[in-house]
C-alpha cells in the first residue's frame, strides 16, 4: 500500500464548485423571496393611495357643503350642467381652492332644491371616488389602462 498523497486541484475544484452552489442557492433564495414580496409591497401602496383619495373625497364633500350653503344663503346659483364638474364656475373655484384636492369632481345629482348634493365623483390619478349621500357611502375604484388608442380624422 502507497500512501500516495491526493493532490490540491481536486480538492480546489470542489471548493469552488461548493462555494458557486451556495452562491447560486442564496441568490436563488433572494430572487424568489423579492419576487413574492413585489406584489404585496404594490397592493399596499395601492391601498395607501386610495386611503388618500379618500381622504381627499371627504375634504371635496365638506368644500361642497360649505359652497351650496354660501350660493343659497347669497341666492346665487349652485348647479350648472353647462359648466366643469356640473357647478357654476364661481363654486367651481371656491370648492378646489377650500378642499385644497388635486383631482377633478363632478356633481351627478342634487336634491329638488339645487342646492344638496346627493352624488358626486371625484377622480384622483387611476382612482375614482363614488359619493353617495343615502346611504352614505365612498366606494374607491383602481383603474389602470392597458391599451390606449387614438384615431385622428382624416380629411
């Protein structure tokens, strides 16, 4: 029996090979571990996102309150289908400027005076608010386009 010493190349072969499996197998794990937790980190912002929506929706319907008060008591008009957002533009500007929202709004219904707001949207980036006065309700929607066309006449 020889008692052959075994060379280093084997051993450092082996070394490396173990060494880029654990490399391969933590980067694996990473990778697998960012990928699940990529579409949770989404939702939440999304949810966050609609939380200030909705705050901001709440901050309209107080601003419309205070408006439709101001045109009743001045006798002004409140309600103008022909203008932005379905007010006049006077109540137009004071409801943006007191609510302080970003967004766009639009008055869908009011009561038998004119002057009582019943149902609005407001919309914010791909969000839209639905208001709702009986039964009070905001109901906060997530739209995302996906195909996008535009068709220019040809004359």
């Amino acid at each position: 029996m020889t008692n052959d010493q075994p060379t280093t190349q084997p051993y450092n072969q082996t070394d490396k090979t173990k060494r880029s499996v654990k490399f391969l197998s933590v980067l694996v794990l990473i990778l697998a571990v960012l990928t699940a937790a990529v579409p949770g980190t989404l939702t939440i912002m999304r949810r966050a996102d609609a939380q200030v929506a909705l705050g901001n929706a709440k901050s309209l319907r107080i601003a419309l309150q205070v408006a439709s008060t101001e045109a009743y008591g001045a006798g002004r008009p409140f309600r103008s289908a022909s203008q932005e957002g379905g007010v006049t533009e006077e109540v137009w500007r004071k409801v943006l400027m007191d609510s302080k929202a970003p967004g766009d709004f639009w008055v869908l219904q009011t009561d038998e005076s004119g002057y009582e707001v019943l149902r609005f949207l407001y919309r914010e980036g791909d969000f839209t608010v639905n208001y709702c006065k009986e039964p009070l309700s905001y109901e906060v929607y997530y739209q995302q386009s996906y195909i996008q066309t535009e068709y220019r006449a040809v004359y």
